[in-house]
C-alpha cells in the first residue's frame, strides 16, 4: 500500500501532468452547478454542457424550476440518459431548496444530502467548487486510479476510498487532488487502456509493473 508521503507525491506528479486539472462542467450559479452535477450522472460532462444553456436560460432560480412540470423539463433533458428519472429530481431539488433553505443552495454536506437527487459524491463536488470547502468526491476515475496504485485495498468501498484519501492527503491538497485524479483516469490511466510503459508513477504502481512485464 502507499504511503502517505508516496500518496502525496503521486498527486504532485499528476498536478505536473496537469496543472489545469478542473472540473469541466459549466455553470454560472451554485444552483446551476448543482443542477450540472447531478445532470452528469453516467453520462459524460460534455453531454450535460450542451443541454445546460437552456436549461439555466429557462429556469434561472430555483423558484422556478419548483414550479416546472415534468412535460416541461423533460425535452430539455432528452439528449442524456435517464433523462425521466433526472427531470424528476432536478425539480424536487429546486423544491427542496426553496422550502428547507430559503432558496439558496446550503453549503454543508449533511444539508446538500436532504436534496432530492444529491448524495455524499454530488454533495462533495458541490462542496468543494461552489464553496471551496474541502472534499473529495470520489468516482469511477477516483476509483480506479487509487486502486492500482493501491493507495486503498482492491476491495474498498467508494466510502473507505474517499476516508483513505482524506487520512493520506492533506487537506489542503483534497480538491485539487480530486481534480488530478480525474485527469489521470481519463488521460492516463484509463479503464481499458493505461499508458503504463511511459507513466511517470510506473515505478510505484503495482498494477502498472504487472502490466509491463
Ligand atoms: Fe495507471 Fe499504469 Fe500509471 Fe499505474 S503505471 S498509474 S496503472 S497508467
């Protein structure tokens, strides 16, 4: 298992990869992003950042998304899977907002999970781009990259992964180490296709060794 300081080193190598690691998903409020955010479930940031511009243009505040209809929000959504399912919490959400914290998107983790659609992955994302509160969320990329590193055990949950990162980095270093993460899964250490024979973290990487011999 890496250490700590190899932990924390191996985010500083990616940093260098790429420094402009940041989230891709485009919004111009809170609301906004989380609406982006729970929008971008299973499918990709550029799908959700295509369909988004109308969706904010129609729906500003959430006001007034609490008070769409279904039939309404539907054919905004219709280019992304589970766009039903999505259509119905996104406008829950902003019911949720307007009667439990007078409009506005709250800004601690417990609050951001009593929203309609929004879990402790969504909340940290949230958390940590609207507000600058540390937190990492952890997804498929977050996963993966951490496993064949093996920064946490093979069998770890998406819990004990983000407890693991959160115990071996510091704080300071979460968001940005939730961002270069992400990089590094869809760069460089993709699901299918690694590039191992020239990674800059072969020579710590136990997965990587296996697959170059
Ligand atoms: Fe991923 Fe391969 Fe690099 Fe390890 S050596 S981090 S498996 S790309």
């Amino acid at each position: 298992m890496l250490s700590s300081k190899e932990t924390i080193r191996a985010i500083e190598v990616m940093s260098q990869k790429f420094p402009d690691a940041r989230t891709s998903l485009e919004a111009d409020t809170d609301f906004h992003f989380l609406l982006a955010v729970i929008l971008s479930a299973q499918t990709t940031d550029k799908a959700v950042n295509l369909l988004t511009p109308r969706l904010f243009v129609r729906y500003p505040a959430p006001e007034d998304l609490a008070a769409a209809s279904l039939e309404e929000v539907m054919p905004l959504l219709r280019s992304i899977g589970l766009y039903r399912n999505k259509s119905k919490y996104i406008i829950a959400c902003a019911a949720d907002i307007v009667a439990k914290f007078d409009g506005q998107v709250p800004q601690t983790r417990k609050e951001l999970m009593q929203l309609s659609g929004v879990g402790r992955k969504t909340a940290d994302v949230v958390l940590a781009e609207c507000f600058n509160i540390p937190a990492i969320a952890v997804d498929t990329h977050v996963t993966r990259v951490s496993k064949r590193l093996r920064i946490v055990p093979q069998t770890a949950d998406v819990l004990t992964i983000e407890k693991t990162l959160m115990k071996k980095l510091p704080e300071d270093l979460w968001i940005k180490a939730h961002h270069c993460m992400i990089f590094w899964g869809r760069y460089q250490c993709m699901a299918r296709k690694p590039l191992c024979v020239e990674c800059p973290l072969l020579l710590i990487c136990a997965e990587g060794k296996t697959r170059v011999q």
